[in-house]
C-alpha cells in the first residue's frame, strides 16, 4: 500500500467513488452529468489497470479478477452510448450503476485487508459488507430502472 503505485491506486479510487456517486444521484444526460460520467469512467479505467501493478497474495489474486470484471462492466456500460444500440439508455444506466455498486463492494474488500488480522473474519467481514452493499445498490437500481422504462 506504501508505495507509489498504491497512493496513485488510491487517487484513482477516491475520485472514481466521489465522481461514482455524483454520476448516480444527480440528473442523467446532461452536460454535468457527462462530464463527470467521464471523469469516473477514466478514473475507473485507470483504477482497474494500476491494480495490476499492484501483487497481493503473491501474484494474480481475486482482486484482479475483479478488476477484470470492472473493466468489462465499464465497457459495458460505454458501448451502448458510444454505438446508440437498441435500449442503449437502459444498457448504460444498468452496466454503469453496478459498476459503481462493484466499486463501493471493492472498497470493503479493501478496508477489510487493512484492518482486519485474521483471515477467518476478514472474510466474513468483507462478505457480510459486499452483501449489504450490492443488497443496497440493487435496490437503488431497480429502483431508478423503473423510472427510466416509464420515459
């Protein structure tokens, strides 16, 4: 965590949960909610590459794995605005929102290897916080998916 690529892991991942956050709660499809989507989208790319720099458990971990997962996700989340694929509102809104769910869920994982000694309770720790986190976001996302079918 003390090294150079780690503090710049971290600035990625700050601005990414900040710019996440304002992305989700704040009016869609205008000119501030672009220009911020696309700082946290630059910032979660380079988020998930840096964290390949980065060697826990001596090697590939799951950690990457996931980060192998958020790239996906983000990609996901662009292609249907970049291309205007059918439902592409619907695409986005989906891909992108669980992204940020996928970065919060990360965050617990993150604190828990920090802070937490013991494997057996880390995971349950980083278990039970990934749980409610994405029990939380879905219920956001459903909600907010809703809205955006009625329009």
């Amino acid at each position: 965590m003390f090294s150079t690529i780690g503090y710049i892991h971290l600035l990625f991942a700050i601005v990414s949960m900040v710019t996440g956050l304002v992305v989700v709660f704040n009016t869609k499809g205008t000119r501030f909610h672009k220009r911020i989507g696309y700082v946290y989208v630059i910032n979660m790319l380079l988020l998930n590459i840096s964290s390949f720099f980065i060697s826990n458990f001596n090697g590939f971990s799951i950690f990457h794995f996931f980060a192998i997962v958020s790239l996906v996700t983000i990609l996901a989340g662009m292609y249907p605005v970049l291309k205007k694929t059918k439902n592409w509102l619907q695409k986005h809104y989906y891909f992108m929102a669980w992204s940020v769910v996928g970065l919060y869920c990360a965050f617990w994982s993150e604190v828990g290897t920090r802070f937490v000694g013991n494997m057996k309770q880390f995971w349950w720790a980083v278990a039970i916080a990934t749980f409610l986190t994405a029990f939380i976001g879905a219920k956001i996302i459903n909600k907010n998916a809703k809205r955006l079918t009625r329009k």
